[in-house]
C-alpha cells in the first residue's frame, strides 16, 4: 500500500485542557488508506501501516496512537498528550495487548513469547499521555523445586542438571572442572574420574 505523503508537527504550548497547561505532543499525519479508529496503536509493516499487537517483537512496535482518521489518511500521536479517547481509568498505565491487534489494555501481557510494551498513562477518562518506553520480551522461568536454574536460551531459564536439597548436591550427567577440585571431608568416587584432588578437612 503506497503512502503519498507525510507530514510532522511538533505542538507545544496548549493550555486549558482540563486545567493541564503546556502539554507537549508530537502528531504525524500519513495519507494512506486505513480503516482505523481513534486509540488503536499502530506500527509500521512492509509497505503499508497495520495494527500493532504485543505477541512479538515485530508488531510490538509501535510508530504511536491513532488521534483520528478518515478512509484516506490518519494522524497519530508518537508521544505526549492525546485526547478524544472513552474508557480510560485515571492514572492507569495501558498497555500493549497480545491478543486484540491495536487495543490497549491495563493488564500486561503474561504469555511466553509476548511483549510487555507500555504505550499510555491515563490523564482522565478521555485523555492520557503516550509513552516511548522500551518493551520487553517474556521469556520462560518454568523450573523445578530443587533444581540450580540454567539459561536454554536468551531469554528463557529452566532445570540444570544441579539438585541442591539443602543437604546433598547431585549432578546428574558428568562434571569437567579446569584446575583442581577441593573437597572438605571424605570423598567417594566411581573409576574412571580423572581428577587433580585436594582432600583437606
């Protein structure tokens, strides 16, 4: 879908919005065809403009909130203030929602997989400030009672094979050390360890 023009504004300076007064924005109007509607998040797709969902990285990020639109162009809000919205709780942070494209929401994403991405502070019930903050991947910290926690990937943990109990480590699997290995006390040990052994205690 073909965009044919953009434009930029940086407004500053209002005053008298529900007792507010220099109240910053910054409003981005695109000439496209669209079918949104005022406070849909939305963010840039490849070669056209989309409605924004927290259930990745990609669509998570969003360009801003929609102001108001026409079937050929639309204007957004990329930070500051924004009014002409319904529903909002006063002083609530909205997010990002990972299951309704361009929706809002007070409760954040919990899902593996999903973005934590902040978009709104409500200033009312019909105006709020949108935000630039970062979002945040939720990766998986499913483990077992017992177990030390390793990383299995970059962004999620899950069981090692170290069991602490409280009494007794147990490693399951084979252990590689690089230097010598101390232990306090008598030690057990199967054939086949092949090991430097400091034995004190």
């Amino acid at each position: 879908m073909a965009n044919s023009a953009y434009s930029f504004a940086g407004i500053s300076g209002y005053s008298g919005f529900s007792g507010y007064s220099g109240i910053n924005q910054t409003l981005v109007t695109f000439v496209s065809a669209n079918t949104f509607t005022a406070g849909q998040a939305i963010y840039r797709a490849s070669g056209s403009f989309a409605l924004a969902q927290a259930n990745s990285n990609t669509t998570s990020d969003i360009l801003g909130v929609v102001q108001s639109a026409t079937s050929t162009q639309f204007t957004i809000v990329a930070n500051g203030y924004i009014t002409g919205l319904t529903g909002l709780t006063d002083s609530y942070q909205y997010y990002l929602s990972d299951t309704t494209p361009g929706a809002l929401t007070t409760n954040p994403p919990s899902a593996t997989g999903s973005v934590i991405k902040p978009v709104l502070i409500a200033i009312g019930s019909t105006a709020g400030v949108v935000v630039e903050y970062p979002g945040a991947v939720i990766g998986t910290n499913a483990g077992t009672s017992g177990y030390v926690t390793k990383w299995t990937s970059g962004s999620s943990q899950g069981n090692s094979i170290i069991q602490d109990n409280g009494t007794t480590v147990t490693i399951t699997g084979n252990l590689s050390a690089t230097g010598n290995i101390t232990v306090n006390g008598s030690g057990i040990f199967n054939k086949g360890v092949v090991a430097s052994l400091i034995f004190g205690g």
